[in-house]
C-alpha cells in the first residue's frame, strides 16, 4: 500500500483522538458544572455538541473512503476497525457530557445558598469521586490508542468493577437521601441519571480498550 | 498449515539456479480440497517452489535441489519417480494464456490423446466434461472446432484450464493466472477457482493480495526464497504473527 494510504491514515488517527479528547473534555466540563451549579460552563457543554456529531460522521465518512479506496488489510484494518469503534464510543461519552450539562440546567436553581446545598450533595453521592475514576479510564483508553502501549489498559475490568460498585452504592444512598427528605427527589433523581451515565462511559472505556488490543495484538478479548 | 489431509509436503527444501539461491529450507503441507496461495515480492521464490511440486524446474539447466518434497507421502524426486506421470497428476496453469494454435477441441482433447486415449466418443465426453468445469462449455459449446486463437483472453485461460483438467490431474498450480485479464474475466477465474476446490487442490501464485485473500482458505509468504509463514488466509490477512509478513501486507516494504 502507498505512502499516501499511511500519511491518511496517520491523519486519520489524530483526528480520531482529537474526537476523543473533545468527548472527555464535554462529560469533564459538565461534570465540574455539576458540582459548581455553573450553568454558564453547562451551556458551554451542550454547545459543542454539534461540533462533536459533525466530526464523528466527517470521520466515519473519512474511513469509509479509505476502505473502499485502499482496502487496507492486517494492522491498517484493525486500526480502521478500531477507531470506527473509537469515535462511536467517543460520540456516546460527549452526549452523556451533554445530557449531564441537561441536568445543571433543569436543575439549576439561582437561590443564594442553594449552589452550596447542591455542591454537598453532588459530593456527597461521590459523583465527583466517580467521574475521576471514570475519566482516567477513558483518557488511558485513549493513550493506549495514541501510543499502543497496553499497559494503560491493563486494570480496565478492575477498574470497571468499581465503577459498577459505585453506581449500586450511590443509588442507594440517593433512595436515603430521598425518604429522608423528599423535596430532594427531583434533584437527587436527575443526580442519579448522572450516575448511571458515568457508568456507561466506563463499559465505553472497556469497549475502547477493548478495541486498542484488537488493534495491538490482532486478539479479540471482552474487557468485563 | 494444516497437518492432516495434505496431499503436498516439502521438506527443508533448498533449491539453487547455479549459486544463487532460490529456495531456503521450505517446509509446508499443502491440504487437499483447498485453495493455497503463495504471496510474495517478485523474485521470492513463490514461482519457483510450485514448479517444484510438478518438476518444472527438471527442465531448467544447473538448476539444484536438496531436501524433499512428497506427493501422497511418496519422494516425486526419488529414482523411478516419472516427471510425466506427476505432471499429469500435478497439472499447470500458466500467467499468460497458452493455447495451442488448433481448435478448441484439440485444445482440451490433445492430453488424453497424448495419454493414449483416441475412442472418438470417449475424447467429445473428456472435452465437454472438462469444459463444463472450467465454465467454458455454455460459451464455446457450437463452435468446437473454431481456432482457440479467436477466443477472448479470459476464455482462453479457462480453456488452459479445461486443458489441464482434461488429463484429470489432483492438484492444480496456477501461476498468476489473471494478471493478463481484465476484472470480468479475473472474477469468473475467481468462481472457477472457488469451484474447482470441490475436486482438487489448487495452489495459486498472486502477486495481487486482494485476490489471495478473496479466494484462499490458506496463505504462505515468502520472501527471499523462505517460507516466512503460513496460516489460514484470514489469520495471514488480519493478525500475521510475523513483522516481515505484516509488512508485506501492508505495503511497508522496503
């Protein structure tokens, strides 16, 4: 294959990383508009969503051409195959972003006093302890494809398992908060939808990871 | 390569056109009942080795073998191995179709006639059964007796094949047998390639990797005249264990 297939493809993969840290940067965003009741950064949020749909579906476009152009074949396609992966995933964690900036502002309340309230309780559900676990995951996950370095990825399925440990926790702490005191359940239902988001942008992690070794090793192992 | 039902083997076969070496140290199977395709840079040996596997290379001067080959389990090098019997069980195909300057039926006819049969009814049954397999029948089947020479490239390398197929031979070696063709034709040698596996065993030499890749169920490369690997095409074509072959298939070479 040509010079010119692999300059694409070299192009193709920055671009594909690119995606990926504009998708972690909107659910990291949303995540600290969330503990800042800010609905300023929330709107900066939902604002680059457009941005992200255009350059998943230019990119997915993009390595449809190549396919169908070059038909690449061992590493070129498992890198294609990947990162096709990749930028769906990356295109889900960007809306979870979006969708958790949704929730600051419907939740959004501009009483003075109100933004502390609501800071301790975002902490106090560990939402802030959770979005770090997960973000990490998803940025090795993206290391890991920058840099095929399988290290990053090696504690994924432990790391996950926390994730799922936390989600379980939290919403039963969540319930408590809401029988002990139910003008909190609107506020605490949304914070439970951010939760259950966190926890699909880490199986979104596993899937890239997943993905990352494919790409290495030519294997095919469920990170679980 | 697989290890049971090979009808072909080498073993540490080295092979040398005066000093310079051709082959190093090849060993495989070559399965029955399956399409083999040998990938390589030009100049690697992969022509080379298949005309080992019907004595070609008998013909060409200081040409030097060592190590073993079998057909069947049996040495086709050994003493009172006839190069004409293996060549007729080990038929070829060549990159540019070579029809004989006669008809078409002469064409396919010529083997057998060669091999001693001359019964009129059984040669008109050898021709058109051979025919219909090379998937040539339906198109020349009124004009038997019209030049071979008027043929269209692509028909006239399926009539090459119906040739060989006319002596009923067990393997098929085909030398880059489309790269004189234009894509239709290509595709029906494809079909026709697809088929024959039925039968018998067909190894093809291809310097196009879509092609291996379409119509193989295992690949070797070589390179430099050594069997770098050998694997079912879909392991060879997705996850190659070795760099070298990677390299190859992904046009980083060199």
């Amino acid at each position: 294959m040509s010079d010119k297939f692999h300059a694409e493809l070299a192009e193709t993969k920055e671009k594909v990383l690119g995606l990926g840290y504009l998708a972690v940067g909107m659910l990291e965003d949303a995540l600290r508009a969330l503990e800042e009741n800010d609905p300023v950064r929330a709107e900066a949020v939902k604002a680059r969503k457009r941005d992200l749909s255009n350059r998943t579906n230019a990119l997915e476009e993009e390595m449809y051409r190549l396919i169908a152009l070059y038909q690449p074949m061992a590493k070129d396609m498992r890198m294609i195959a990947c990162s096709l992966l990749l930028i769906s995933s990356a295109e889900r964690i960007g809306r979870y972003g979006k969708d958790i900036a949704s929730v600051v502002l419907r939740t959004y309340d501009d009483d003075p006093g109100a933004t502390q309230r609501y800071t301790d309780l975002v902490r106090g559900l560990s939402i802030p302890h959770m979005g770090s676990i997960v973000i990490g995951m998803i940025n090795d996950s993206l290391k890991a494809y920058e840099t095929e370095d399988l290290s990053l990825v090696a504690h994924h399925s432990d790391r996950d398992d926390a994730v799922d440990a936390l989600w379980h926790t939290i919403f039963r702490e969540g319930i408590t908060y809401m029988m002990e005191d139910t003008r909190t359940i609107t506020r605490c239902t949304n914070y439970l939808m951010v939760v259950r988001y966190l926890e699909r942008c880490g199986d979104h992690a596993c899937k890239i990871a997943e993905k990352v070794t494919y790409l290495v090793t030519g294997e095919q192992n469920e990170i679980r | 390569m697989m290890s049971n039902n090979s009808i072909i083997r080498t073993a540490h076969l080295n092979l040398w056109y005066g000093d310079t070496p051709a082959l190093r140290e090849v060993t495989m199977q070559v399965p029955d009942r399956r399409v083999t395709a040998l990938i390589g840079p030009s100049g690697c040996g992969k022509s080379t080795l298949i005309r080992c596997f019907n004595r070609m290379n008998d013909l060409v001067d200081h040409c030097r073998i060592t190590g073993r080959i079998e057909f069947h389990g049996n040495d086709i090098y050994a003493k009172g191995s006839d190069p004409v019997e293996i060549r007729r069980k080990v038929g070829m195909v060549f990159q540019k179709p070579n029809p004989f300057p006669k008809s078409i039926y002469e064409n396919v006819a010529y083997g057998p006639r060669v091999h001693g049969i001359n019964d009129t009814a059984l040669l008109d049954q050898i021709v058109e059964r051979s025919l219909r397999q090379a998937a040539l029948w339906e198109e020349v089947k009124d004009r038997l007796q019209a030049s071979a020479m008027g043929l269209s490239g692509g028909q006239q390398q399926r009539l090459c094949i119906a040739r060989t197929l006319a002596v009923e031979p067990e393997v098929i070696l085909m030398d880059e047998p489309c790269s004189a063709l234009d894509p239709i034709a290509t595709a029906k040698i494809e079909t026709l390639i697809n088929e024959l596996k039925q039968q018998y065993c067909v190894i093809i030499v291809t310097h196009n990797m879509q092609q291996a890749a379409r119509v193989s169920d295992y690949t070797g490369f070589m390179y430099l005249g050594e069997m770098i690997e050998c694997g079912t095409t879909t392991q060879i074509f997705e996850h190659p264990k070795q760099e070298l072959t990677e390299n190859y298939i992904t046009g980083r070479f060199g």
